[in-house]
C-alpha cells in the first residue's frame, strides 16, 4: 500500500507536527506534497526518511504547482491520497477525482466560519471516500457539508510519551524564582487564539500577585502589534523555540482561549504534564477539558477569577491523555480509516 499525504504547508502548525508523529510510524510506503515551500517539519521528515516534495505554490504561482502535483501523483501511483487543511483538501480531492484516487480528508477546522471555503467545502464532499475529523466536535459541521455519518470516522491527534523524557526547567533564564506561579499560553498569534484576553486578564491579576509571569509561545502576523501594546518584564514573548515542552515543564497554569479549534496538540501534551489547564467554552475544548480535568470560561471575567484557582486536576488529566490520546494506538485506528477507504 502506498499512501501519498497532500498537506498546504510543512510549516510549524499541529497539523504538521502530527504528520511528524506519525508518519515515521507507518508500515506502508508514503510520501508528502506540500503546496508551499514551508519547509521547518519537512526537513525533520527529511531526516526520518520520508519523501518529500515541494510545490512552492502561492496567489501568484497557481498553475504550474498544481500541474507539478499531478505529475507526481502519476509518477508515484498512491493507493490512497490523504489531505490534510483546506487548501490541501480542496486540491487533493480535485486531483483524486480525476486520477480515480481514493481520497481521505483529515478534517481539522470548522469552515463554517468562511462562506468560501464553506461552499467549496461542500462542493467537493462527494469527491472524498472517508472523512477523519481529529475531534468529534467537528462531526456537527461534516453534517453541514451533507457529509453521510456513514463517511466519517473520527481519530484524534496523539502524543508521543516519550517526548517528555529529560525536560529543563528553564525558569532561571528568566530570572524567575521557584516561588512565582507562571502561565502560559501556546499558540500562533492570529486573531482566532484570542491573546488579548489572556494577556489582560492576567494583567488584572497580576495587579495583585506581582510575583506572576506569562508565558506567551508562538509567533503569527498579530505576534509585532502585541509585543509593542503589551510591555511588562512579566509578560514573556518568546517567538517560535523548539523547546516548547522545556517551557510547559516550567509553568504551572495552561491557558487556550480560541474562538475557533481542531484540537490542540498544546493543549494535550499540558495534560499529560499535569498542568492546571483553563481553556475558552468550545466544543473543540471541552471534549478534552470537563469538569474532572480543568477549567472551562464563559468570558473574561470568569477567566480573571479562574487564573487564582489551584491545580486541582492534574493527575486527572494525565491518566485522561495516556488512555485516549497515546501515540502507540495510532496506527491500529488508522488501518480502520483506510480499511474503510479501500473496500
């Protein structure tokens, strides 16, 4: 079986990084496309002895990528095309229309927010065998599109435990005491990670606990408008770093306050570090957040009182993430999905 992945970019996003999981893992033969020149999680499947092509598409540079993918797709003569995000997805299922391809689509946003992407997303729907959103949350939106429940099978994203071993407390670089709380946040700095209201609300409650810091990981388009609006020694832009879980290790309080979501590879590996999670009221969120794993806000005002509450369901939230979320049981779940394609 050969399987070829058609992914818009190998840039740093979740959905890269499960390829990266993944991938490696696999039993078949594979190869990726990716529709940009994006290349920080290509060259780490590089390593790992995964093919790799790049299109270098763009708003400029359409026509010859695409004619590019379909001669890549004729010379490897996939089995089976997976997409992943919706640039990737709208091509990829086009491209295996025409090729008389099977074609899984990982589903990992809600498009409902973009009439767009929306339309084209429904268009297409019949030109996808199986459908495999990352959370179940998302199935409600596959029905929007028309997609029969029959054509959907949700798989997770996963973790590799083994990530974990040998991680650094790097408070010290910051000058920050073992005595002082630190929050932290992971995600790009686009307008549907909602930083400002983190950074204000911490801002509040840092009025009283001085000894507070904020961790803010991430970089994106808004990350330059931030950094000049928000200047305290307490709150920590980092950028983009490598060492994201050294950063969690360090902290004691998770915050994702997204307005939109798939599901968070962040918010994962914080529960499998046990750290007090509070994350925005979405249903992306709260299948993984409940009553008995962390904290869930309305608004900022919730999110204001929440930031002093004690850890209370750390231990919880491991045992949650090692029994559903572990990478060791990819692969066997996702032999389903391409049993399921293929019949």
């Amino acid at each position: 079986m050969k399987i070829g992945y058609i992914i818009t970019g190998l840039g740093t996003g979740g959905a890269e990084k499960h390829l990266l999981k993944t991938l490696p893992l696999s039993k078949h033969d594979q190869f990726v496309i990716s529709l940009t020149d994006q290349k920080s999680i290509g060259k780490k499947l590089e390593k790992k002895k995964v093919k790799v092509y790049y299109l270098n598409l763009s708003k400029f540079n359409f026509i010859l990528p695409t004619v590019i993918l379909f001669k890549i797709l004729s010379k490897e003569k996939p089995n089976l095309i997976n997409t992943y995000l919706i640039h990737a997805n709208l091509i990829g299922r086009i491209a295996g229309k025409i090729l008389r391809i099977p074609v899984i689509n990982s589903v990992r946003n809600d498009y409902s927010y973009s009439r767009i992407y929306s339309f084209l997303d429904k268009l297409t729907s019949n030109f996808v065998k199986v459908y495999v959103p990352n959370s179940n949350s998302l199935i409600k939106y596959l029905k929007k599109i028309n997609v029969p429940r029959n054509k959907i099978i949700c798989l997770s994203n996963v973790i590799d435990t083994t990530e974990f071993n040998n991680l650094k407390n790097i408070r010290s670089n910051f000058n920050i005491k073992k005595s002082s709380k630190v929050f932290i946040s992971v995600a790009r700095f686009v307008e549907q990670k909602n930083h400002k209201i983190i950074i204000e609300s911490f801002q509040e409650y840092n009025k009283h606990n001085k000894n507070s810091y904020l961790f803010l990981l991430g970089d994106g388009k808004l990350l330059k408008n931030y950094k000049k609006k928000y200047k305290s020694k307490n709150i920590i832009f980092t950028g983009k770093v490598e060492n994201v879980k050294d950063f969690l290790y360090s902290s004691d309080t998770f915050i994702l306050a997204s307005s939109r979501e798939g599901m968070s590879n962040a918010l994962l590996e914080a529960m499998y570090m046990g750290l007090n999670c509070i994350v925005s009221n979405i249903n992306q969120n709260t299948e993984l957040i409940d009553k008995n794993c962390g904290y869930i806000f309305k608004n900022k005002s919730d999110l204001i009182k929440l930031l002093s509450k004690k850890n209370k369901f750390g231990k919880n939230a491991k045992k949650k993430i090692q029994s559903l979320y572990n990478l060791k049981d990819f692969n066997a779940k996702y032999e389903e999905v391409i049993s399921k394609c293929v019949e």
